[in-house]
C-alpha cells in the first residue's frame, strides 16, 4: 500500500480497523501506550503547567508593579522566583517538546509508534507526581523552594526549608521522565525509520531532536547527581558543598551548570527543527542550507558542553579558565548565525505568506536572534561583571525561552494542530493571540534590558524608587502577555471539540513531509506498514 | 581605528539622546511618582579606569550587535515585502550556496575575534589586583556586610537605613530608598584598594556598579578583587546573588573621599574604637532599669532581628521560630544569651557578640523577655553579658 495521499482508504473510513481507540476514558488516557495519546497527554499538561508558572509570574510581576511591599511577603516571593522557573523549565517548556516528538516523529519518519511504548506512558505518567509533590510544598510549613531554580549551595541546604526533599525527589521524578523520554527518541530515530528515510532525509525537527536527546541523556544524570548531594548535605551531614567540612560551595555551581547550560540547548534546539518545517512551508520553497543545519546544531549542542563556567564569571575563577569559557561561549553564536542566516534566505526570493504559524516562525527568528545578540554580550567577561544578575540576564533568557522556546512551541501548534484535531484553528482568534503576545512580550521583556544596565539586581522582591516606572511598564506588559495567553486556551478548546473548518490532509500548500499525506485527524494508528520514501 | 571609534563614540551619544527622549515619553504616562530619580538607560560608565573600558567595550559589542541586526532584518523584511504570494512572487527552488555559506561562517568568526581581543585586555587589567594601597576585608551575611580595613583597627557592620515603614508603604519612601545604610565603606580617591571578599553564612555577592566591581563571597573561601576611584562621590550598589529572605535589602554605599580627607576619617575612627572600648569597660559597672532596656531594646530589635523572628516577635512558622512565649526567651537566662552572642551552628542564627555593644546585647536580651507578653520581668545587664563571653572565650 501506498501510504497515503487524502484519497487514501483510511480516510474513506472503509479501513476503520485503524482507528480502533480503547474503550473508556480511563484504559484510553491512563494505560494509552499510543505514541499520539500520549503525545496530547504532554502537551495538554505542559500547557497546563504553563499557566500555572504563569500565574506566578503574575504573583511577581504584581508585587513589583510597585516599590515597596504590598502583595506578598519576601519569602513567598522567593517561593514564587523559584517554582516559577522550575515550573517553566521542567514543567511546561521540556514536556512540550516531548509531546511534540511524541505527536510527530514517529509521524515524519514513517514509524507506527515510538520504540518503547510502555516506557512511554510511564515516562509521561511520571510528570503529574512529580509536580504535585513540588506544588505541594508550597502548602507545607515553611514553605516551597525559595532558594532560585539554581538552588545554590549553601542557601539550599543548610538554610532551606524542610521541604526541600520533597524538592529533591520531585527533581529526581522529572530527570527520570525526561531520560526515558529521551531514550525513547533516540531508538525510535534510530531504528524505526520507515526504507529508504536516510539520516540526511530526516526532517530537521527530527535531527534537532535526536540531538536534545543525547543532551538529555548526557546531562540530566549530572542533575541528579547535584540534588542528592544537595540531600545528604542537608539531612545526612555531608560536607560536598561546605567548606567547613572540605567541601566547597562553587563546586555546587560547576555540577549545576555543566548539567544547566546544555539544558539550555535542550530547551531551544527542538524550536530550531520547528522553524525549519514553518519557514520553508510558507516560503514555498525548500530549506535552505539543510545539511548546514545538521551540523550547526551538532555543533551547537557539542560546545553546549564546554561553556558552562559562563554562568559563573563573578565567582573568582583564575583568569585563563574566565578567558577559556569566554571564547568558548563567543564561538557558538557562529552556528546560531548560520541557522538565522539560512532561515532568512530560505525565505528570500520565496513566495510568502503570513499564516499563524509563519507569523509566530517570523517573530521567533527576530525575537530570538535579539536574545542572541544579549547572549554574545553576556558571553564578554569583563561586560558580564556588570550584567551578571541583573535583570539584563533576565531580559536575555526570557528572550530566548519566552519569545523564543514557547513561540516555537506556539508556532508548532498552530502548523500541526489540523494534523492532530482535524479542524482548522479559529483564525481570526488565533491572529489576535499572535499579535497580542507579540506586543506584550516585547513590553514585558524589552525594558528589562535597561532596568539591568541601570543596576537592578534579578530576584528581589522590592527596588529602589528610579526603577519604579519601567517596573510598572514591565508589569502592565506581563499582565497583557498572560491574558493574551487565554486566547489560545480558546482556541484550542474550539479546535478539540471540534468547532471549526474541517482540516484537508494537508492544508498548508507549501508543506512537505509524510504527516501530510495522511488524514486529518491523523488516524490513531498510521504507517502500520511502512511508507513508501521518495 | 581611530576614524572607527570616532564614529562609536557618535553613535553611542546619540544613543543616549535618544534613550533620554525616550524616558520623557515614559515619564510622562507615569509622573505620578513625583520622587523617582531619573533612571538611566544605559551601563554606568563609572569612576575608575577600568568602569571606562568596560563601558566602551559594552557599547562597542552592542553597536555591533545592532549592525548585524539591522543587515539580517533588513534583509528578511526586504523578503517578507517584496517576496509574497500575494504579490505575484514566485518562490525560487534555490536550497544551497557553499560560497555564501562559507562566507557567513567566517566573517563572524573575524567580527569576534575583533571583539575578543579589547575584551581580553580588559579583563587581564580588571584581574590584576597586586600592589594595593589598602587591603578591606568584605564579609557578606544575612543580610548585610561588614568591612574591616587591613593594618587598622576599624571594622564594622553596615545595614540597610530604610526603615520597616517605608519597606511597607506607611511612610514617604526617601530619595535613596533600599541604597542606603547606616555605616558607609569609605574608601580614598586615587590609590588602589584590594577587597577580599568571603561570607559567613550563604553565597552574596559584593557589587558596586560605578567601580565595575562584582564578586561572589563564598563562605569558607576569599575572592579578591581591586579599584581605584578617580571622583569623590557617593557609590550605591547591592548584594547580586540570591541569598535568602532579605537579599534585596542588603545594599552597599561607598563613599569616596580625598586622601588626606580619608585619613583622617581613618584615624577619627580608631579613636573612637578606643572609645568605645574604654566604654564598655564602664558600662559593666553601670546598670539599666526596664525603661530605658526596652527602648534601646526595642530599637536594637527592629534593626538586628526583626527581619527574621519578626516585629512581633512570632517568627515566620517553619522558618525563622517564634521569640514570643519560646522556652529559650522566658525560661534559661543564660541559654538565652548565650545563643544571641555566640549564634547557633548550623542555622540561620548569627553570632551577635561582636556586631553589638555589651549594652545592645543587655538591651536586646531584655527586650525579648520582656515584650509580647513574654512578661519575664528580667532586666538584663551588660555585666551578664560579659560574664557569657568571657565564659565561652575561655
């Protein structure tokens, strides 16, 4: 059989034996072992953590709206810095880019699931736990995590809460997801690709992938390896991160870091593959520079590993290591710069248009590239004395994980969400959300920039009287920038029950690639046997 | 290269033109605030040598950076107008260039090597802290620093001056509100002055803006770092690492005096610290009744204290333990003072023996067995408090 073009039988629904679900809502979501249940179930959750990180953030951005005091007291906003970002990181911005690696690879590469499809559903059942054990413990005496998603040592163990095991376990449940999650991936990449799709005709989606798994795989043992020392520091006298018994607390920094920075890459290299379906789709036109890609991200993820002592510049390193780690950090906005470069001229002499994904890929090119260019400023030693926490820093990573990560994602929604829902999205609703977040992010994020270069240190709950009017700028742009995030909830909603122009096989005219020649909704078994690859 | 940063420093003051219009846009939709300073929109340029170039180098990158930007968007604008279905245009199958790639690959490469190399210098400079004039020792705690200048006998602590009141918004916030403390660093114009920098208890960060200056204190282990002021002149800065509660109130002020100004700064302060000795000597012979006990304590209380067992003496529950109806504030006096002047291990709980007077330690000690209903009626005296050091030093 050839797979399949619209007027295949699966669409006919002659063949229903492909689209048999299980019965009931419990055997279907809970024991699911199907890689796009389970695909939904992540990204569902993800968007779920996203507005419960989200509504933190509003908790911050209220408190600071204004100088002084009002809402909340210092501890709780420490609470509220660090599950914040730990929400984001591990909760709404990693399980996003699984569900889509869930949704799409088997998809695009011709497989009928994912390798290891129990561990699928265990990897994905995981996350829940995990984050209620977290959230929890913001109800607990004492409060959550207050220490900053980075949880230094010594302010993470011999000055932290009580709960910071529950902490550390919930870190540990989410490394375990994330590693089976990549494990998952790979085999999947690497054994189950349909005859005939050779590593150099993978999607780039795909290949940006299989490299964040190896990341994942590499570094998140590392993670694991920080919180429990950070455990037996606190509970079982220890001594890895206290001088007073040998230890010492920057070697803390180090473990984080060399875990942290190619965590970085793990959150943004996905969003490189989800540009490079978009720009070419909409350009009509194929991408540009495609094995340049390849190893531009290779390369990317390669120097992930070497960078690390970046976040760490003030700490007193001797001079050659700070020297060492600056051009390490200089070298990788070269392969960044190929990548922008190669998505800016596969538009180049294309035939453009400028629906909601494109619009989205659009502003991730530019928004993104602007968190580069902080980046490579942030990467000059002696400059990053002065930016080293400061809200400059927090300009620059919400940059690249706001209007960058989480575009992506939005982007992807929008390209595949007739693939997964069969109907198309409500346009009209979809463009306000587009423009909204993109003018509100920009007034959330942009004068960060200068509370930073004025000299406001990040973290802290209450600021000096100049600072006061751009805060309440930046406070106005985040209240907006959370709104607007409502709209896409709506949209969503519309598309999943069903509300809306039924979805052609492949609406997008310019789109290439095997999900698109399969029925929308994608039926709930695809490429039982494997596709025929041109 | 002369021609080239000629037209830098061009653009960057026209930068900053444009920078303040835009601030008086801003602060027109919000002159509500009537007291906010002005806020600048850009890095400091600072008072030392090294503050300059690091200025320089920051607008440097930063024009290059706006170059590149301006030549790729342009590029993808050009694109986005001109390139459109809706304009008839019809998309070129072209996916591959090796000359072009090649190209953009290393003209990079060369742009940063052109950066590295001013920003190598600079940091070789800014890491170089030998030969010092004078060596302040900087020690961070929750939440504040203390200073003690080298071959002297001056040390002290210095804490945030803003008041509770203003922190939650029941009196006019003052002009330097959170960048101001009770005991300033003061430091000399024109020498070089080493800092050693360390903490007592979490990882702080000592950082004033105008001096470049940002370094970690890391308990258990000492960092250096150096400057020479070249203006007389306030400084403000303010801890830049994460370390707890009241991280954001624990700034820095430096004030920057003439040589022989500082000098005799320096030596008004070694007699006072005689002075203050000598004092102590006298105070054990003196005694305290509960009025004068519970104002000193009172005060004494709000400024060392209240930030972690709270004004009202109940703590922040599985965090910092209640003082009101506690076993150690009604029950064992010597306990009791004991854990104010020497800490507790392990905690949160500083030593405060030497970061008061015998008669702030009486003082306090008494507030708290006094105040909440903790009702005691013990009136506490410096003499006591002597009697627990000695005790302990033995």
């Amino acid at each position: 059989m050839s797979t399949g073009s619209a007027s295949n039988p699966l669409a006919s629904g002659v063949d229903d034996h492909h689209n048999h679900k299980p019965n009931g809502f419990f055997a279907r979501w809970v024991f699911t072992t199907n890689h796009k249940d389970i695909g939904s179930l992540y990204l569902l959750f993800s968007f779920a953590m996203f507005l419960t990180g989200g509504a933190m953030a509003m908790v911050i951005r209220a408190e600071l709206f204004q100088p002084g005091l009002q809402l909340v007291e210092p501890n709780f906003f420490n609470q509220m810095t660090t599950v914040h970002g730990l929400i984001m990181v591990f909760g709404a911005v990693m399980p996003a880019f699984v569900g889509l690696a869930n949704w799409m690879i088997p998809v695009m590469i011709g497989a009928p699931d994912m390798a290891l499809p129990r561990m699928n559903n265990w990897s994905f059942w995981i996350l829940p736990f995990a984050f209620s054990l977290m959230l929890m413990t913001l109800f607990m005496e004492g409060g959550g995590p207050n220490f900053g998603w980075t949880f230094y040592a010594p302010l993470s163990t011999k000055y932290s809460p009580d709960s910071t095991a529950l902490f550390v376990f919930a870190v540990h449940l989410m490394g375990i997801s994330s590693i089976m999650g990549a494990i998952n991936v790979i085999v999947t990449i690497v054994n189950l690709r349909a005859p005939g799709m050779t590593m150099m005709k993978l999607p780039l989606f795909v290949w940006t992938w299989l490299i964040t798994a190896f990341l994942l795989i590499a570094v998140m043992p590392v993670l694991a390896g920080a919180v429990t020392m950070v455990l037996t520091d606190k509970y079982f006298g220890t001594s890895f991160f206290d001088a007073a018994g040998g230890g010492d607390p920057v070697m803390f920094q180090h473990i984080f870091w060399f875990f942290g920075h190619p965590e970085v890459y793990i959150m943004i290299l996905p969003s490189f593959g989800i540009i490079s379906a978009i720009v070419p789709t909409f350009s009509r036109k194929p991408l540009f520079g495609y094995a340049s890609m390849v190893y531009a991200t290779a390369s990317i993820a390669g120097l992930s590993f070497l960078v690390w002592a970046h976040h760490m510049f003030t700490t007193g390193m001797p001079v050659a290591a700070e020297l060492f780690f600056m051009y390490c950090t200089m070298l990788i906005s070269i392969p960044t710069g190929v990548k922008v470069f190669n998505w800016v001229a596969t538009m180049w002499r294309g035939s453009l248009t400028f629906e909601v994904p494109m619009l989205f890929a659009i502003a991730f090119i530019v928004l993104f590239t602007i968190g580069g260019f902080s980046g490579l400023m942030l990467a000059i030693t002696p400059v990053d004395f002065q930016y080293h926490d400061t809200y400059f820093v927090v300009a620059h990573f919400h940059y690249v994980l706001v209007s960058g990560a989480i575009f992506s994602i939005m982007a992807a929604s929008y390209y595949w969400l007739p693939k997964w829902t069969g109907y198309m999205y409500d346009d009209y609703l979809a463009k306000w959300h587009f423009w909204c977040s993109l003018i509100s992010v920009n007034v959330l994020f942009f004068p960060m920039h200068f509370l930073g270069l004025a000299g406001m240190p990040r973290r802290i709950p209450d600021y000096a009287l100049q600072f006061a009017n751009v805060n309440a700028v930046v406070s106005l742009g985040g209240f907006a920038f959370g709104l607007s995030q409502l709209i896409f909830l709506v949209v969503v909603i519309k598309c999943m029950r069903g509300k809306g122009e039924r979805a052609a096989a492949k609406p997008w005219e310019g789109a290439e690639g095997l999900e698109w020649e399969m029925p929308s909704p994608a039926p709930y078994h695809t490429h039982t046997t494997p596709p025929e690859i041109k | 290269m002369s021609q080239l940063e000629r037209s830098v420093i061009t653009i960057s003051s026209l930068i900053r033109s444009v920078h303040k219009c835009g601030y008086l846009v801003l602060m027109m939709g919000f002159s509500n605030s009537a007291l906010a300073k002005s806020m600048p929109f850009n890095l400091t340029e600072g008072v030392t040598d090294v503050s300059q170039q690091v200025y320089d180098l920051h607008m440097t990158i930063f024009i290059i950076c706006c170059v590149i930007g301006l030549v790729v968007f342009a590029a993808m604008f050009w694109a986005i107008f001109n390139h459109r279905k809706d304009k008839g245009a019809q998309a070129a199958q072209f996916h591959e260039n090796t000359k072009v790639e090649i190209i953009w690959t290393a003209i990079p490469f060369v742009i940063l090597i052109g950066m590295a190399i001013p920003a190598t210098k600079t940091l070789i400079a800014m890491e170089d802290p030998s030969d010092a004039d004078l060596t302040i020792q900087v020690t961070g705690s929750q939440w504040k620093w203390h200073y003690k200048y080298f071959g002297h006998d001056v040390e002290y602590y210095s804490l945030l001056a803003s008041r509770q009141d203003q922190i939650h918004n029941q009196k006019q916030k003052r002009e330097n509100y959170l960048l101001e403390v009770d005991y300033p660093l003061v430091l000399p114009v024109g020498q070089k002055v080493r800092f050693l920098v360390t903490s007592e208890d979490v990882i702080h960060s000592w950082w004033v803006p105008a001096f470049a200056v940002k370094k970690d204190a890391n308990p258990g282990f000492i960092n250096e770092a150096w400057t020479r002021i070249n203006e007389p002149g306030i400084y403000r800065g303010q801890c830049a690492e994460l370390c707890g509660k009241d991280h954001g109130f624990m700034p820095i002020v430096v004030i920057a005096k003439p040589v022989d100004e500082f000098e005799t700064w320096l030596a008004e302060q070694e007699q006072k610290a005689v002075a203050a000795k000598a004092e102590e000597q006298a105070m054990l012979a003196m005694s305290m009744d509960m009025d004068e006990m519970m104002q000193l304590g009172e005060q004494v209380y709000n400024k060392h204290c209240a930030a972690c067992h709270q004004a009202n003496g109940e703590g922040l529950a599985g965090v910092f333990p209640a003082l009101k109806g506690s076993q150690i504030a009604t029950q064992d006096i010597l306990g009791h003072i004991n854990i104010v002047v020497h800490g507790k291990s392990g905690t949160a709980m500083q030593a405060f023996g030497k970061q008061l007077t015998l008669k702030e330690l009486a003082a306090v000690i008494g507030y708290e067995r006094n105040a909440w209903d903790n009702n005691t009626g013990d009136v506490i005296q410096p003499a006591q408090v002597k009697a627990v050091m000695q005790q302990k030093d033995l």
